[in-house]
C-alpha cells in the first residue's frame, strides 16, 4: 500500500477547541494520542438530521496523515450534523490503531482506503482491477467484522507518475501508455522511492506492464532510474531534473508544482478509494446514516482532495478549519 504523508502539527483556530484532560488520560493508556479538539457546533444543511440521533454516542476515528484527519473532520462534522453526541478521535498514530477501534467497537465511523483493507488487513495477495468490484469484495468480507463500507468516493490515494507541464507539453503526455510511444529512452529518467523500487507491485513489474521493461535498450535503462526519499522526487519533477516522479495521486504537492499525474490506462496500481465505514449495529440502527455521508463522498475526487491537502500541508492551515469550510462552501452543513 502506498505510504502516506504525516501531517505537521499546527496552531488551531477557534473551532476546535481542547478537550479535557481526563479524555486525554484516559486514552493515554491505550497509546494513542488522538485529536485535541472538541467538536464544533454546526446544523444540518443538505446533510440532514436523523430522527433520535441524539440519544446515541457515536466516536469518529481516523490515521494521522493529513487526508485522514482531513476526511475524519468531515466525518466528525457529518455525524454531528445528522444529531449524533460525537466524540472526536482522529489523529490516532498509524492505521492499525484505528483500524483496532473500529473492529472492537470502540470507534463507530471512519473513512478507509479499499486497497488498505483488501492487501494489509485482510491480506489477499493480489488487488481487484476494477474499483467497484474492490469495494463489494472489502465490503462483503468486513461484514464478518462487523464493519459496514458506505458507498466509495472518487478519491483515489493510489501510486501514479506525474511530470512537469513542460514536458507534458513537450512530448503530448497524458497517459503512462504515452511514456513508451513518445518519450525516447535517453529521456525516460524516473525518480523514485527506495520502497517503491524494491516492491512486488512497484517499479520493475510497472515497467513490464507498460511494456518497458527495466534494463532493456528499448525500455528504461538501470542508470535512468534514481532512488530518492519522498519530498525531493516532488521538487526534481517539478524542476524537471526528473521527467517522471514517483507520487502519491492526492497529494497537495500535485498543484502546489503545477504538475500532471499520467493516467494508469492498464490499470496496474490497486484502487486506494476513500470510503466511510461504519459500525453495521449503528448502521441498523440508524440506516439513513450511509446515504446521509454518500452526499459527502460524491463531492469527493482527487482534485478535490489535492486542494484540500495542499490547503493543510502547503498553505499551513488547520485540518478541521478546511474540512469544515469546504463542507459548509458545498452546502452539506451550516455553521452552528
């Protein structure tokens, strides 16, 4: 699975203000360290309420990279707009903590990757192709878990490889299928993680796939492939010291260096699509609760979530700060 980008702890605004202490200590036991805010006070907008929420308790959890607590804030805000009494968990340190509370029944909501759970939790070798198809399959197996997957949005945090709007424009590129019928071999530079590299499902069999096999003379030559850590392929793409940079499909970096993610025609890269999950007694209880966070996730996409990111990790503001105005610009809630 793609390793994902840790947010920087930053100042919060007015909104989300600490919670007590006595929360804290009481999580401190568990080892986790999760989110130091309160939920801030909104109403329902298109996200309307559900009859007798408020008699339930419901806590959101996610990871702690920034489109986790970004989508976990949205999470918060959804389930607070519907009437449930949220407590707010995000921020929780690596993926299976939080994947833990939910299984144990600790946490009732969360948004998760697909692919996350179908290769590392469920640990099937091999990812389904088709977006869909993964879903049903993650969604059909969780059941025994119970776990119910809501309805998948158009983000997908997958692996891909972007260029620099020169070079796209230079050779006409928009698909990695192009990379083999108009880029010459002395320009097929790549920039790379370690990771990556060495990975089953990462650069060599990436190249078999696109039919440029790595060491061939009409494929990608081993001196045309360097190894670099995350942040400095970003910064060689952009420059265009590398005309291909291994990248993450929704980071903020994408706009932030104006670059362009060649699109995956053969579809080798496993689906990452970002989905709500819930506790399946909460959903039984309460089954309007899947279409009412389906409002959400369809205005979901990649683009979206890279402005999102960036507005976090580049522009330095508070995760819940923007997942609450972007709800709020998309008329899904009003501000309490």
């Amino acid at each position: 699975m793609p390793r994902h980008r840790r947010t920087l702890c930053r100042p919060r605004r007015r909104a989300w203000v600490p919670v007590s202490a006595v929360l804290l200590l009481g999580l401190s036991g568990c080892g986790l360290s999760p989110s130091t805010s309160a939920v801030p006070e909104v109403r329902p907008g298109a996200v309307a309420a559900i009859d007798h929420a408020g008699d339930r308790k419901v806590t959101v959890t996610s990871k702690n990279f920034t489109e986790q607590i970004i989508l976990g804030k949205m999470a918060v805000l959804t389930a607070k707009a519907v009437g449930f009494d949220v407590t707010d968990m995000t921020n929780v340190p690596g993926s299976v903590p939080s994947r833990n509370m939910m299984v144990g029944g600790e946490a009732q909501i969360g948004w998760e990757y697909i692919g996350t759970a179908w290769l590392t939790y469920m640990g099937h070798e091999k990812a389904l192709p088709d977006a869909e198809r993964q879903w049903q399959a993650v969604k059909d197996e969780d059941a025994a878990n119970g776990l119910d997957w809501g309805r998948p949005s158009a983000v997908n945090n997958t692996y891909a490889f972007a260029v620099n709007q020169e070079v796209a424009r230079k050779y006409g590129l928009k698909t990695m299928d192009d990379i083999r019928t108009k880029v010459p071999v002395r320009e097929r530079q790549f920039c790379v993680e370690s990771e990556f590299n060495s990975r089953q499902d990462g650069m060599n069999p990436f190249l078999e796939t696109y039919g440029i096999p790595r060491g061939s003379a009409e494929g990608v030559p081993d001196g045309n492939v360097s190894i670099m850590d995350t942040g400095s392929i970003y910064a060689a793409t952009g420059s265009g010291d590398c005309t291909f940079g291994e990248v993450f499909t929704t980071d903020g970096r994408i706009p932030a260096l104006d670059l362009v993610v060649l699109q995956d025609t053969r579809r080798f890269f496993p689906q990452y699509n970002a989905s709500p999950v819930f506790n399946a007694q909460l959903v039984k209880d309460y089954p309007e609760l899947p279409e009412r966070f389906q409002m959400v996730s369809e205005r979901l996409n990649d683009d979206t979530m890279r402005s999102l990111n960036y507005q976090v990790d580049v522009e330095g503001k508070d995760p819940g700060d923007v997942a609450e105005q972007w709800m709020v610009d998309q008329g899904l809630i009003k501000e309490g």
